[in-house]
C-alpha cells in the first residue's frame, strides 16, 4: 500500500521489485486509516505499507497522533510492515518534536528510512535505515550489488561531524532558517495568491501545498511558468493514477528571499 499522492520514485522502485502497488487516500489527517484495515481485510497477501508520514510528501500533512497508534495496532494485528520514509525529520519547527512512527511502543514491523541530503547538502548522497536486522543485513547484500566499496571518506567525515557536535549545531541554524523561509512563503502566498490559492502552513519541512480554486488552468499554468523560467512539478506526477489535480508543490529551501517573492508574485500574474 502507498499514499496518493504520493512519492512516485519509490513506486517505481517497488514495482521493479516485483510489487503490486495498493493506492490509499488522504486528507487533512494524513493517510487514511479505514481504506488501510478495508484493504487489509480484502486482500490477505499485503506486506507492507509505505508511507511519509511526518511531512507527507507531496501535501506536506502531518500524520496524526490517533491514526499513528491506529496504525501500530493494524501492524501488529496483521503482520503488516510499515516502511517508514522519513525524509526530513529534522526540520520541524513546533515546540514538540514528533518522533517517528517506528519508535512507537509495541512497533515490531518497520523499516525506517532517512538521509542526509537534505540536512548536509543535495550531493551528499548517504542515507540509512534501521529495521528487522535480518532485513537490513538483506538490503546491505543488494547495496553491494550496486556499490561494493561506498564513499568510505565522506561516511567517515559525517560520523565527525555527528560526534563532535557540528551537525547539531547547523540542524539548529538550518531550522531556524527553513521556519523563516517558510514563514515568508506563507505571508507572500497571503498576499499575491488570496483570491487564487490556499496553504495549510506546514508544521516542518521544505515545501507548502498550495491548492487552486476550481477553474484553474494547471497545465497551462505549468507551461507560462516554464516558459518564464519558473519550473514546477505538476501534481499529476503525485497522483497514482495521473489524474489531474488542481495543486502545486512550493518548495521554499534553496530559494532566495527576492526570487520566491518574484516566483509568486508571477504566479498570480499569469493566472489573472
């Protein structure tokens, strides 16, 4: 089972690996619990539900406290195992931390998926799991396969930067910084998108879902924008089935103050 919208890559990797791929939907709660027990109830040969459940991507939706325990329990009563994609963890901006489905009392079924590309930087390609040690010492073997040696030197300058404080440090000052960008997304979408757009501000991460009224013209949006030099992805590369969907994803990280003001601010020019 995956999310829709969801994270197509992974789709794709799951289908290569010779997987059915199970579509359940969401709202403003996260995924949806109901359609997971109603799918589990009708086909008896699931294995895994993949999910990014602390800032959903695409929609940015932070999976909530009851559907999470909800979640642990149709784990346990099914054997179901959840793979856990949590990308970027660590940028969240509330007063209370919100830890990791897979850390959950009683949670015996899980891969944990992380990375670094985005706390260190995008060409920092290190990630890591944590799960079943059967299943990580599987997935080291079929890692082996594609890289036999890695990139020894800079695994061994992260663990430098991990024990001796750095990266604490720069995950302090980048969240800070992510919460101002993603504030001024917010206020810049207030200001130029209010009669064309809507942003639930999300509570962490490196992204907004901005949601168009009815009668939006998505697809020419996408191509004015190109041709502007401004490049989105269109939402129908979230939707499982490709659908079309009357939404956008902003990512507000590498941008600069002046050029997401500029990106929006053109945004609604184009669509008046």
């Amino acid at each position: 089972m995956v999310e829709d919208p969801g994270y197509r890559p992974a789709w794709e990797v799951f289908t290569q690996a010779g997987a059915r791929l199970l579509p359940v939907a969401l709202d403003g709660e996260g995924i949806s619990v109901a359609v997971v027990e109603r799918l589990l109830k009708r086909h008896k040969r699931i294995k895994a539900l993949y999910l990014t459940p602390h800032h959903q991507y695409p929609t940015t939706v932070t999976l909530s406290l009851q559907r999470r325990l909800a979640l642990v329990a149709l784990s346990q009563q099914y054997g179901l195992t959840i793979i856990e994609d949590d990308y970027d963890n660590e940028f969240h901006f509330g007063y209370r931390p919100v830890l990791p489905l897979s850390s959950f009392a009683g949670m015996e079924r899980y891969l944990y998926i992380g990375t670094l590309s985005k706390i260190v930087a995008p060409a920092l390609r290190i990630g890591y799991l944590a799960g079943d040690p059967r299943l990580v010492a599987r997935a080291g073997v079929l890692r082996k396969l594609i890289d036999v040696q890695g990139d020894n030197i800079m695994e061994q300058a992260v663990q430098q930067l991990i024990q001796d404080g750095t990266l604490r440090k720069h995950l302090r000052k980048a969240t800070a910084y992510y919460q101002s960008r993603r504030d001024l997304c917010g206020t810049l979408i207030a200001h130029y998108l209010e009669d064309i757009a809507t942003c639930t501000l999300p509570e962490g991460g490196l992204a907004c879902w901005l949601q168009f009224r009815e009668g939006i013209d998505m697809s020419s949006l996408h191509k004015r924008l190109l041709n502007k030099g401004v490049s989105v992805i269109p939402a129908s590369r979230f939707d499982f089935r490709g659908r079309y969907i009357p939404a956008m994803r902003l990512g507000y990280g590498s941008l600069a103050a002046a050029d997401l003001e500029e990106g929006i601010r053109m945004m609604a020019r184009l669509v008046r």
